[in-house]
C-alpha cells in the first residue's frame, strides 16, 4: 500500500488515465537536481538508489517532514520536491 500525500498527486494520476497517457517515469527534484523514478518508487527506493543509509537521514516531501517509520509507504509523485538531509559525526 502506497500512501500518496497531497491533492495534486492524485489529479495528475486521474489526467493521465483520462488522457490514457500512462507514463513509466516521474520526475522530482532532489536537493535541487532533477532525478527521473520509476513510477510507484518511495522515499525509501529513493533511499537506495542513492545509496544513502536511511539511519542518518532527514527527509522532507513537498515541505513536510517525512517520518522514518513511513518512508516504506510514502509514494513519491511527479514533481515532488525531495530535501534530504545526512547526518554525519564526527569530533
């Protein structure tokens, strides 16, 4: 199950049935680069195919914080804007 956050999303999912235009890809802005997804990724394939440890992130969506225990569940969208933030230690 998918949760997909955000009126707008699921308009642009309707238009495209009702245009019968099925696209294969969405494309969203990642910390200010532009990245293309498979259709039905998540934050967390998102995650990986950055090759980021989910542990030491912060991830926002459209300006709202998303919480780790839903990055599994959070749909990302065509133009979705993705802020991720990696925490890194050091002394």
């Amino acid at each position: 199950m998918l949760v997909l956050v955000g009126r707008a999303c699921l308009l642009a999912g309707r238009e495209r049935r009702i245009l019968g235009a099925m696209q294969n890809e969405i494309e969203l802005t990642v910390n200010g680069d532009v990245r293309r997804l498979p259709v039905g990724a998540t934050v967390e394939s998102l995650i990986g195919s950055l090759g980021l440890d989910r542990r030491k992130l912060a991830v926002e969506r459209n300006r709202e914080i998303v919480p780790r225990s839903a990055y599994a569940v959070t749909g990302l969208c065509d133009q979705d804007q993705i802020e991720i933030v990696h925490f890194i230690g050091g002394g």
